[in-house]
C-alpha cells in the first residue's frame, strides 16, 4: 500500500501540476500566482478560490504533494523485495532516482538552498522525519517489529538527507551499488539477529493507511 495520496480537488490539482513546472523552470521564489493562473489556464478569481491562503498554502500543498510522490516511489520498492536488506537499499535508489527525475526539487536545492535549509533544519526536520515514518514504516513491519520498522525508515531518510546536502562519492545513491554497501555495512547488521522473516502484506496494521503528517 503506497503512503496516502494528498487530498485535491480538479482545479488545485491543475494549478499544481502548473506550479510544479514554473518551479522547474525558476524557482519558487519568483514564480507568482499570476504565473501559475495563466500556466494552468484559469483566472487569478479561481485560482485563489483554490487557495484562499494564496501562494504560500499554494506551495505548501505542492511540497506535500510532491513529497508523497517520492515516498510512494521508496515504498514500491520496499515492497518489490524480498529481504530487508535488499528493501533498504532498494528504497534508497529509488528515493535518489526520484528525486534527480525532479527538475522542480533539483532547482530549489541548486538554486534556492534558504527554502531548502527551512525545511530541513531543526524543528522542520522533525516533522519530515514523523512524515517518513509514518508513510514507510508499515512497508517494513514484513521484516522487523513496529519501532525498529519506524528507526529503519527514519535511518533511510537521514542518509538520503546526508547526501543531497553534503554530496560525496561514498554516498552516491543513484549508484544501486553505492546503496547495497552502505546498507550491508551500517545497517544490516544492527538488525541481523531482530529481523523477521517476510509475512503476508495483509496482516501490516491499519495504521498503514493513516495520512501523511502534513510538514507545513
């Protein structure tokens, strides 16, 4: 089961999708709700029917969004494998491909590190981090218990932070190679002798289904 899609009517869905590739193309920062109105082919009228919080709620939603989006990428392939080691490593690549694929991310961190560094300092960072438990974790109850499931998910997300902020060779993740080393050395055996064997995807608990933490 994919983390829980954000919640959107038609018309924000238009606009976002709008939004998505002016940020792409400059940057949150510049990009005004006139822009995204004329892009997504409605009027400003509508488009602040759509978000009476105006551009920041506008914005707030697409991160959410675009979020999700990434993480039902990780959990896909946290749930194609078979073992928790290849689960790990699998989820890593796939939140490194996902993210280098999104041109609207790739130009906030390139361009506009200050709306990055917002979300990813202090208390930001701890709401992202519940974000990614909550959404993950239920993805590796297969092979470890509740709370080790939800360290696991957050120990993915820390790493693949660690490497768009502080990018090295060691921690290139689009390298699937680079994710199975880290993974064998650092984590695997931490949980080595706590894994359990692969169960039915029906007995993960209900809270599977819960909705995202917003990060806002």
């Amino acid at each position: 089961m994919a983390p829980s899609a954000v919640v959107t009517t038609s018309s924000q869905e238009r606009a976002l999708d709008a939004a998505v590739e002016l940020v792409a193309r400059w940057g949150v920062t510049k990009t005004t709700l006139g822009d995204v109105a004329r892009a997504a082919a409605m009027s400003r009228a509508t488009l602040y029917r759509c978000f009476p919080g105006g551009k920041d709620e506008l914005f707030d939603l697409l991160a959410q969004r675009e979020v999700a989006r990434l993480l039902g990428a990780v959990a896909d392939a946290v749930d194609a494998a078979g073992d928790l080691p290849t689960a790990l490593a699998a989820g890593l690549h796939a939140a490194a491909r996902a993210f280098d694929g999104h041109a609207a991310l790739r130009f906030v961190l390139d361009h506009e590190p200050d709306l990055a560094t917002a979300v990813l300092g202090f208390a930001e960072m701890d709401r992202l981090l519940r974000v990614v438990r909550r959404a993950l974790a239920p993805h590796l109850v297969r092979f470890l218990d509740a709370p080790d499931a939800g360290w696991a998910a957050e120990w993915l997300a820390r790493v693949f932070l660690s490497a768009l902020v502080s990018p090295t060779p060691a921690f290139h993740l689009a390298d699937p190679e680079v994710c199975h080393r880290l993974v064998r050395r650092y984590l695997a055996p931490a949980f080595a002798a706590r894994s359990t064997a692969p169960v039915d995807r029906g007995t993960v608990p209900s809270h599977a289904a819960s909705p995202p933490v917003p990060i806002h």
